[in-house]
C-alpha cells in the first residue's frame, strides 16, 4: 500500500475540484503523524475572500454517526436494548404494530421501513425521487422555520411505508434519526442535542464541533451554496438556516480536523466500545437518497478499494454544503474533505442527473487522499 503524504499531489488534486467548478473546498488528510491540511478557491463568491482549512462547516449526515454513537453508549448501559421495538419507548410516535415490529437497529441501519419526511415538510420537494418535478421554492420559505421534532416524525411514520421493518435493502430515510434522537431524550432525561454534546462531542475533546441552536454558523466559515439541479442559477447562499430540519440526522457543525479526531478515536473503541464498534460495522445493504444501493452500518458505512483496507466513515449534505469523512479500520489513514456547493448536476431529458466535471474531481481527491 502506498500510503505517504503527497503535498504536491494532494495539493493538485483539491486545485483541479476548484477548477472543475466547485467555489471551495479545504481538506485534511493524516497518515500515522503525518498531517496535510489544504483548501482551493473562495468562501464567498461575491468578495472572493478565500477558504482556508480550518473553517466550521455544516456536515450534514456525518451527524448520524454522531448520534449512533450516543444511542450504543445507552444500550452499553443498559438503558436501551439494540433489538427492543422502538413501540416500547415511544409508543406514541410509533404505534400499535410497526411500533412492535421495529427495533432501535432498523431505526439506525435504516431498514425500518419508515418514509422519509423531507418532500412532506417541503412542499416543493412532495415529487422526490422524482427530480424534475421538484423544485427549490420551499427552500427558501423554510430558511428561519422552526420544526418541531415530533411533527417531522409524524410525516414520516403516516406516509406509505417505503418497506417492511427489517426488510432490506432499507431505504435511508431522516425519520429514523430523528426518532433516535427522541429515544436518547426518553431515557437520558435531557435532550439529544445535550447527551450528544457531553457523551460524544465533549468526550472526543472537539473544540469546534457543535449541535446548532440558532440558524448561525459561528466563527470562520465559508458561506454555503445551493444549486438544486440548476433550478438555482446562480448558485444561492444558505449559510443562514434553521437547522430544525434535521436536527440530529444532519445538523452537525464541526470541522476537518474535528472530524478526523472524532472518527480515529470512534474506530479506536475510545468513544464507544469494541463489541459496540462491532456492532456498527455489521452491514445491510440500504439504498441511498441518491438511489444508489450502498453497504450501511449503524451510523458508518464502508468504502474499499482493492488491496487497499476498508475504510469506515459517513457522507453527508445539506441545503449548499458537504462533506465526506473516512478513516482506515486501523485508524492509520483519515481523510475529510468539505465542500461549499451542492446539487451541481444538471438534470438530463429523462430527469436524471448530468455527469459533471466536479465528480471525477472529486473522486480523484478521494482516491489520492485514501489510497496515496
């Protein structure tokens, strides 16, 4: 395996994502001692004032490993059993049979079976998957909307059921996360975003990760763009946002090397413990929102490369941002790239998104930044 830092090429490969036309990225990688941190292009395209890699950025769904984490701590104590039916917990959000028939693991490796509440609280999302009968509109009215928890799940758990619980491939779906979210608030006493501030965040000593309370990214950032499949043209800002949406699904701000310190130390057994961290990477297939069918774990999904080790970590996107973090199973090789655009693909005359340049990019900065 060649796993040396390259500066020169890590460098190059982080410039050509830029040039491909995301506005900015920045990125660390670490190999044992050694660490490259980098960035390319702008944080805000209307100044031109640079990113730079130790910004705080939105990560959306990297939040969900977060969360998983905090609900494995429970069932270590005793306070959560991993195959009790979430009906005996929350009977009220989840009643009568389905209540009985899914466990707190189909909430986390999401073969629940339980809809997607998203396109029901976004009105101009209702179409989804169908992407060409969407459209942005209802991002913008929900910028400063305050959901409450409870009513998120409502949506998900009355729409059509997308599977039966256990079933698989699961479906991914937020509804699960927030559900977890009120199952750690039942049995801790105190809320999600507090238990996962202390047991987690605190716990993995992370200075500059925080579960939001106001729509504001605190301190140095990059403002965040949305391009919604070209609907938007130009890109919009939604660096302002209510976080609500998503609470602990996806509302995470941390940073690069935040992220790589938490996962080293979550694949370590320092965050949770081995027979926990051996349950997270036990393995179902669940189909992604990008409707691809990907292996997925209880917070952590796998990327492997041939010869080259299993890499374990989670992706995640929100309204304008996005991020990837993957560490090696023995913890020697981190990666975590963030990046200030989503949705950049156009869509083609099916309604499919276009291949574009930004993806080779990308995925050659994975392949550099993991493999060497």
């Amino acid at each position: 395996m060649r796993n040396s830092l390259d500066p020169a090429e890590l460098n190059a490969a982080v410039e050509n994502v830029h040039r491909a036309g995301m506005p900015g990225l920045f990125a660390e990688v670490r190999d044992g001692d050694q660490v490259w941190r980098g960035a390319a292009g702008v944080a805000d395209v209307a100044t031109g004032r640079p990113v730079a890699a130790d910004m705080r950025h939105r990560v959306g769904s990297i939040t969900k490993t977060f969360t998983a984490a905090a609900v494995l701590q429970q069932v270590e104590s005793g306070q959560i059993g991993l195959d009790t039916p979430i009906g005996r917990y929350l009977p009220r959000l989840v009643p009568g049979e389905r209540g009985d028939a899914i466990t707190v693991r189909m909430l986390i490796n999401h073969t629940s079976g339980l809809a997607e509440y998203l396109p029901y609280a976004y009105p101009s999302l209702r179409a989804f998957p169908a992407l060409a009968d969407t459209g942005p509109q209802s991002l913008d009215d929900n910028r400063r909307t305050r959901f409450h928890p409870t009513e998120l799940i409502e949506m998900g758990v009355t729409a059509p059921a997308v599977g039966a619980p256990g079933g698989t491939p699961g479906v991914y779906s937020n509804t699960n996360y927030l559900l977890l979210g009120e199952l750690l608030e039942q049995v801790t006493g105190t809320t999600a975003e507090r238990y996962i501030t202390r047991n987690v965040i605190e716990r993995a000593g992370l200075r500059d990760t925080e579960l939001p309370a106001d729509p504001y990214v605190d301190g140095p950032h990059s403002q965040i763009y949305e391009a919604w499949f070209g609907m938007i043209d130009p890109p919009r800002d939604y660096s302002v946002y209510d976080m609500s949406w998503v609470g602990p699904a996806a509302s995470l701000i941390s940073t690069v090397t935040d992220l790589n310190r938490f996962f080293g130390m979550l694949l370590a057994g320092e965050i949770v413990s081995p027979s926990s961290l051996a349950q997270m990477q036990r393995t179902v297939p669940v189909v992604s929102q990008e409707g691809k069918t990907i292996d997925y774990g209880l917070g952590l999904h796998p990327m492997e490369a041939p010869g080259q080790g299993t890499f374990w970590g989670h992706g995640g996107t929100v309204w304008g941002a996005g991020a990837l973090a993957m560490t090696r199973a023995d913890g020697k090789r981190q990666m975590v790239v963030a990046v200030n655009l989503q949705r950049w693909n156009r869509l083609d005359s099916s309604g499919r998104p276009q291949p574009h340049p930004i993806d080779d990019a990308l995925a050659a900065l994975y392949r550099v930044a993991m493999y060497g």
